[in-house]
C-alpha cells in the first residue's frame, strides 16, 4: 500500500521536462533585453537591467505616479515553438515582496500582451504561471479575448505596477517551459 501511495503522490506531483529559454549568467549579452518604462506616455519611472555579481538578472528601479506615469518594464524578444506538452511558463526569481506581472506576445508586433501576476516572497521562488491562464490586455485593461492560445512566443517580459511610488528590485535566474 505504501508503494501506490507514494506511487501517487510521484504522478501528482510530476512536472513536465523543462526547456530552459534564459538562464542568466555572466556570459548573459543584456544588449537583447530592452527597458520599456512609462516614458512612452509621459512618465517619468526609471529601471535597469543588470547582472549581479553571482550572474543573476537584476531589474530594478523606480516606479512614479508623476505625469500620469506608473509603469516599468523589461522586454526580451525570443523565437519559441510551444509543443502540445508544454504548459507552463516557470520562474526562478527572488523579488522584494511585490507584486510583478509576467506578459507573453505570439508576435512581436502584436498590440496585446497576455499577462500573468505573481507575488514574490523575498527569497528564491519557481512561479509555474499555465499558458492558459495567461489574459489579453492592452495599456492596463482586460480584453474581452480569449486567453493564451498561441503556438509559438516571441516575447517575454516582466512588468511591475501597482499604483503606487515604490523602489522595486527583482533577481531572475532563469525561465522554462514545462
């Protein structure tokens, strides 16, 4: 009896193989990822991106409510087919306690973003967010769309905005498919 059990407990706790699509080291080349602030509309949020000294990404900065601003990003455009058995997006990240947003595109011109939030805890996290989940929306608003449903990503991003002035700082170490 205690063979199925632990028999069952393996099948329900089974995740996917994993196809890493970044791995932050110190060998990362951080000219392919591209800060996106809340400049594009007037603000005037700042952000960077970096590497730690272990070879963690760093995003970090300064969100500000000023001049209807609210909002700062890092984008990194990518070419990966999906496969049927790859349903999740998994994080490895150590944030400050704040809420983020991951946002997927299918193209790189499409206007939408398909978002996902995940709240960090102040230590190392694996944040499986499921494709499916991920919702349309575009300058901040929900879409009356369907959800994730694409075959391939040709943009990943992190975003944070939450209303509200704050410093924020956000390690990633590495993000897969599974």
């Amino acid at each position: 009896m205690k063979f199925i059990s632990l028999l069952l407990v393996l099948c329900l706790t089974h995740e996917g193989p994993r196809k890493k699509i970044v791995t932050f080291s110190s060998e990362t080349n951080l000219r392919e990822w591209r800060i996106v602030n809340d400049g594009v509309m007037g603000g005037v949020s700042s952000s960077t991106i970096r590497l730690s000294p272990e070879g963690h990404g760093v995003f970090s900065g300064q969100v500000s409510l000023a001049y209807n601003g609210g909002f700062a990003s890092v984008q990194w455009d990518t070419t990966q087919s999906l496969t049927s058995d790859q349903t999740h997006v998994v994080l490895r990240v150590k944030g400050d306690g704040k809420r983020y947003e991951f946002r997927l595109k299918s193209t790189r011109n499409q206007p939408e973003s398909y978002v996902q939030p995940f709240l960090t805890n102040g230590q190392w996290q694996e944040i499986r967010l499921p494709l499916n989940d991920f919702y349309p929306q575009f300058r901040g608003r929900m879409l009356a769309m369907p959800n994730f449903n694409f075959d391939r990503i040709a943009q990943i991003s992190f975003l944070i905005a939450n209303k509200q002035e704050e410093d924020f700082t956000l390690l990633i170490d590495w993000i897969a498919l599974e």
